[in-house]
C-alpha cells in the first residue's frame, strides 16, 4: 500500500507532524510506501529517511505571501499546488494508494485535497483541531473568552469579531472556509475521519454531518516505564502547555494562589509576561526538553489542565498518568475520557478556578499516591504505542479501500 501524507511542514515542529511522523516509522517497517506532500522548502533528515519520496512545494500561505499578485490568487485557496500535486500523484494507482492529511489550512490550502479528490485518491483526514469545520480552527471565541457554539458560515459566525484581532484577519479565513465547504465540497468528499478522543468526534461529526466515516483512533506516545513517581513527597502542582487564553493558565496560577500551594508553570506563550506580573509566587520554566518536562512532573504532587476551549485531547495528561502522577483537568478536554474520576484522577466540570483549587487543596498526599498508581496502571496495562496506531491506521485504510468511492 501506498500513503501520501500531506503536512504544511517537512518536518516534526508539533503534535500533528509527530504523530504523523511516528506513523511513517512503523508504516515503513511494516513494508508499506510512504511519500509526503509538503508546503515546506525541504524535508527534514530524520522525516526524509522514513520516506519513500516527496513532493516539497516551498510555498506560503496568504497571510505570508508577499507578492500582491500571487496573494490575490490565494484568497480562496492556493491554486499554486494544482499542477504539481496533481503531476506528483501521476504515478500512484488509486485502488491501492490512500491520502492521508493532516495539516493543510494555510500554505496548501484546501485545493490540495480537491486535486487529490479530483484525481479520485480515498482521503482521511486526522483532526488534530476543528479546522475542517470552523473557519478559526477552534470553536473558540477569543473576545468573550468562551467556546464559541456559533454554527460555522452562519450570520451569526460571519459577522462576529471572534479571533481577538481586528476583523480584516478574519476575512480570509471565511473566505477559504468557505471555498473549502461550498466550491470544492472538502468536508462532504472525506472518505475517513480520525479523531483523537469522543468529544471531538462528537463536536465535529454534529458538525460536519454524516459525511464520510467517523473513527476514534487515539495519537500515539511514546511511553517509558519509570515507575510510578513519588508524588507524596511534594507539595507543588504543575501546569504544562502553551500560554494562550483558550489553555486558561491563568485558573491554573488563580488557583494555585486562593489554594496558596505552590504551582510550576512549564510553558510560554503571549500570556507569560503577563501571568509572571500577576502572580509572582508561581514558578514560570519555560520551555523545557522532554526529559525535563518529565522530570519536573515526576517532582509534583499532581499535573492540572484547565481549558477554556473544548481541546481535542491533551497529550499531557497521559504522560502525567503514565509517571504515576494523577491529573485534575477539566472535563471539557478529550483526554478526560482517559481518567476514571476519583480513582485514578480528578475531573472537573467547567473552568472554575475555585473548584480547581478546592481539588488541589483537597489532594493530600496519601490520596495523591492512590490516584497516581492507579492511573499508572491503567497507562502501563494499555500504552497508547506507535505501533498500536498504526495497527488500528491500517484496519481504517484497508477499509475504506474496500469500499466504493462516493461522489
């Protein structure tokens, strides 16, 4: 078998490119071609060496594009991938070849997966965020500071300033939504959806009908067996992830504050400067490397995720489970459904910042030992492994193979 994936970038800048990348991995070991249809200039080595070949287009998004003329003629999709995508794929028989995107939206653009659609090819797309169905990828509405329920392309969606910049911003990002729906017909020529947990599958499959076949295939991590960390030793929470308004740090740091127990801040983000003036007693790391992310959660009682927005899944809270530290999160992130509330973590409803503190402060260390090694177990009985994607990867393709294309 054949699989083109098709990324924005040519190698592993976030969690997209690292699931896809762990995928190419295994894929290729299993015997199967993998080629890569990229935006970027090159292809990284380490990504290149999984390959069977690329196509690497060096192409800019509208927001980026500097010459006027070329701009203009990306304002509802990159017509510029057209000729190449479509000479690229020549070569490649559709009865045993399937297109697997995963980033897409800006440099390529949805005329990327109409070429591909065109040409006849099954696509899945894994759904990383909301980005096939709403215009700003999140369900999120950055001036109320709330999930936005908006139907996307309504009045309603189109005439709200919901990105917290000036609403020009918006525009082309309606735009290309809207070609993405109603010229190229994107969402209804899916053949497969992936996505990494029940709520996001819930909120896009409300969303974008019942087009095409909707699967739950969870993103692989790599899991190492450290043993449950002694997390009765400390008294500190930690936070992990990016510092922006929808990952709601500010609950995190407020109720580290009202609980007055230490907390540690792994991250950056716009909001840094901002939360570091605001709350000095919180300790602010920055990024950190993997291993010391790891080792900075293994030195914390329990790991907090509040959110804001409906987050697809939240890859932090099974690393958290599989050190054996308990996670308090907010059940309005996919990875909730990992966690067994009070038995081997804690879930909240809604973003409360006294109910978050109220959990922390109730966590004594000895019920912090109970939850972090049952959570442990559950985590090191059934690691979410690359090469348990990749198996349930080629049960979706085989299928859809099998199954006649629709119009």
């Amino acid at each position: 078998m054949d699989i083109v994936l098709i990324l924005e970038t040519g190698g592993v800048k976030g969690g997209a490119e690292k699931v896809a990348f762990q995928s190419a991995q295994v894929l290729q070991k299993l015997g199967h071609k993998v080629w890569l249809i990229t935006a970027a200039k090159e292809v990284e080595a380490d990504f290149a060496g999984v390959l069977e070949g690329w196509l690497a287009l060096d192409e800019k998004s509208f927001y980026s594009e500097t010459d006027r003329s070329r701009k203009v003629k990306k304002l509802f999709g990159n017509p510029f991938v057209v000729g190449p995508v479509s000479e690229f794929l020549a070569k490649f028989d559709p009865a045993n070849t399937i297109v697997h995107a995963h980033t897409y939206r800006l440099n390529l653009s949805g005329l990327v997966m109409k070429t591909v659609q065109d040409l006849g090819f099954k696509t899945v797309q894994t759904c990383h965020e909301y980005s096939i169905a709403c215009p700003t990828s999140l369900f999120y509405d950055y001036r109320l500071e709330q999930i936005c329920e908006r139907k996307p392309l309504s009045v309603q969606c189109v005439t709200c300033e919901c990105t917290g910049t000036p609403y020009r911003y918006k525009l082309p990002r309606l735009a290309s939504a809207w070609a993405n729906k109603n010229l190229y017909r994107i969402p209804n020529k899916v053949d497969g959806y992936i996505h990494v947990s029940q709520l996001a599958k819930d909120r896009l499959e409300g969303t974008i009908g019942q087009y095409g076949e909707h699967v739950i295939i969870p993103n692989p991590q790599e899991i190492s067996d450290a043993g449950p960390a002694e997390v009765g030793r400390f008294d500190r929470f930690i936070y992990i992830g990016r510092l922006t308004k929808e990952k709601a740090p500010d609950v995190f740091c407020e109720a580290c504050t009202r609980a007055q127990i230490p907390g540690v801040v792994v991250g950056d983000g716009p909001l840094l400067k901002e939360l570091k003036e605001k709350y000095p007693s919180i300790e602010f790391k920055g990024w950190m490397s993997p291993s010391g992310v790891i080792s900075n959660l293994r030195e914390s009682r329990a790991y907090v995720m509040p959110s804001a927005w409906e987050e697809t899944f939240g890859l932090s809270v099974v690393d958290a489970m599989a050190n054996g530290v308990p996670a308090i999160v907010s059940r309005n992130i996919g990875a909730a459904s990992w966690i067994e509330d009070g038995k081997d973590g804690l879930v909240l409803d809604g973003n409360d910042v006294d109910a978050f503190a109220e959990a922390m402060r109730s966590l004594s260390a000895e019920k912090a030992v109970d939850l972090g090694r049952a959570a442990y177990d559950k985590v090191q009985l059934n690691p979410p492994t690359a090469e348990r994607h990749v198996d349930a990867l080629l049960q979706f393709y085989n299928s859809l193979l099998n199954t006649e294309r629709r119009i």
